[in-house]
C-alpha cells in the first residue's frame, strides 16, 4: 500500500490489520446506498484532485440508412466544468492496553471503532451524493438544477406511492431516459409501500420494482418524506473515485494509535434531467 497512509508504521500484525480492514469494507458495503445505483469510474489514483465534470443536453436519435451517409448530431459536451474532488474522512483510536490485552489472552482485536467510522463516513458519502456540498459547489442527485420533478402525492393512501413513481418515469422516459430506473425513498415512505396493492396480492413496493429493475432502496441520508428516480447508467451519472474506502495510521500519540478511514470521489451528473424527484408542496405558513 502507499506509504502516505502510514502502513509501514502500523503497530498491528498482520492478523489484526487484515480483521480492520475487512471491518471497514464490510460496514462500507452494507451502509452505502447511493453506490448501489450509481456506476463507479476509477478508482484514479488519490493524488488526482479534480476530475473534468461534462454535462450533456438534449437528445437525438441515431441515424439509420444503407451506406452510413446520413448526417447526424453528434453526441458532444454542452458543458465541462473542473471539479475538485473532496476528502470524506473518520479518525478513531485503538487504545494500546486494548491491543496488549488482545494478544495476551489469545483473543480477537475488538475494532468497533473502526466500525463505527467506516459507518459515519458511509453515511457522509450518501449525503453527498444526494444533497451534494454547497460550500464545495457540488450538487447533489436531490439538488441537482434542471432535474425534473413530479408531486410526492399523499402515500398514506395505498396506490399513491405507485402512482408518483409511474408518473416519475413517464417524464424520465418524455425527456430521452428509457431506463433502466432506480429508486431511493426516505425510511417513512420505503415502508409504506409494504402493503397490499389494491387487490393483486401482491405488496405495492413489488409491482414498482416491475418499473424501477435497478432496485428500491431506502436511505436514511433523503430528509422528511422525499424520494428520487433515476434513469442509471454512465451516460447519465457516475461516482468519480480517487481513491475508494480505506484505512490509513496516523502515528502513535501518547502511546495509544489514531488511524484514519477516508475516501475521495465525486458525483458527476452528465444529464440532469435522467433525474426525478418526488417532492411534497411547501408548507405555507398563515400570517
């Protein structure tokens, strides 16, 4: 591994370092959802520190003749901006009388705090990506501008919940994005839609996996009652990765050993509008 993330003075043996990294990967991959929909370019490298952010307008179909001679529109960058890519970080500490008492008595490290970590920078991941960053000038998949949107309806009723996603890929599908779709919802919103679907039989969050083949997920990152639909796809969106996931010592300090859990990526939106959000009406306050 690099020497910048200090594992050449990592006090662990080899048995102990292997247990915190799984660790870390496992937490990694069962909190995440916005990598779930999204298609991963890189990892770059994590010297690189911004990345060409290409954004497409309009579309136009493909030619189709005998000779290839017909003239059409060339697939071309509307916009290309530079967009410098954030560091998502965790610090957390090993105590050293942990580790003593470890291999004294034959037993596993406990890395909880590695854990714990890898789950908060999980989640910080996430909220980039659906709310994006506005000190850093990033845009998130529920911030985006120009992304489409459609009423979030009242799901309290059953069949409400189908009827926004339906009408959330009939706009996808008018603007050029034919799918495949995903799904992300609040935790609220998610289990409403294990319910019986009028008289199918069958839980309404089925029949709209019928619809959205890429998955229905939930994400408790998406706040109040709100949801996205995405079109997927590279030629849509992608998660730009320096450098994925990992684990880096920090130097011993007073004897005890902080290490580090960080990442660097950025979202790339190329086609705002393959996104759909599913909004509620402001609330208007009488004065």
């Amino acid at each position: 591994m690099p020497d910048f993330l200090g594992h050449a003075e990592n006090p662990l043996r080899e048995e102990e370092w292997a247990r915190l990294n799984e660790t870390v990967i496992q937490v990694a991959r069962r909190s995440l959802v916005g990598r779930r929909i999204l298609d991963i370019y890189g990892p770059l490298g994590a010297g690189v520190q911004s990345v060409p952010h290409d954004e497409y307008q309009g579309v136009s179909s493909g030619a189709i003749d005998i000779v290839g001679e017909q003239e059409t529109a060339t697939v071309f960058t509307d916009v290309r901006k530079f967009k410098t890519i954030p560091i998502i970080y965790k610090d957390f500490l090993l105590h050293w009388r942990d580790i003593e008492a470890a291999r004294i008595h034959n037993m596993p490290l406990d890395v909880s705090a590695a854990a714990g970590a890898a789950a908060l920078c999980a989640q910080q991941e996430d909220e980039l990506i659906f709310y994006g960053d506005p000190k850093l000038g990033h845009e998130g998949l529920m911030t985006a501008t120009d992304r489409l949107t459609v009423p979030l309806g009242d799901w309290a009723t059953p069949g409400a919940g189908y009827v926004a996603i339906v009408e959330a890929t009939r706009k996808l599908n008018e603007h050029g994005h034919y799918g495949p779709y995903a799904v992300v919802l609040s935790p609220r919103l998610y289990s409403l839609l294990h319910r019986i679907f009028e008289k199918t039989g069958v839980l309404e969050i089925e029949t709209i996996r019928q619809l959205a083949s890429d998955g229905v997920f939930q994400s408790n990152r998406l706040r109040g009652d709100s949801g996205v639909v995405v079109s997927t796809g590279r030629e849509n969106m992608d998660l730009t990765v320096a450098m994925d996931m990992v684990t880096a010592y920090l130097g011993a300090s007073r004897m005890n050993h902080p290490f580090r859990v960080l990442e660097a990526l950025i979202l790339r939106i190329k086609h705002p509008d393959s996104i759909c959000t599913l909004e509620a009406p402001p609330l208007v306050v009488n004065k």
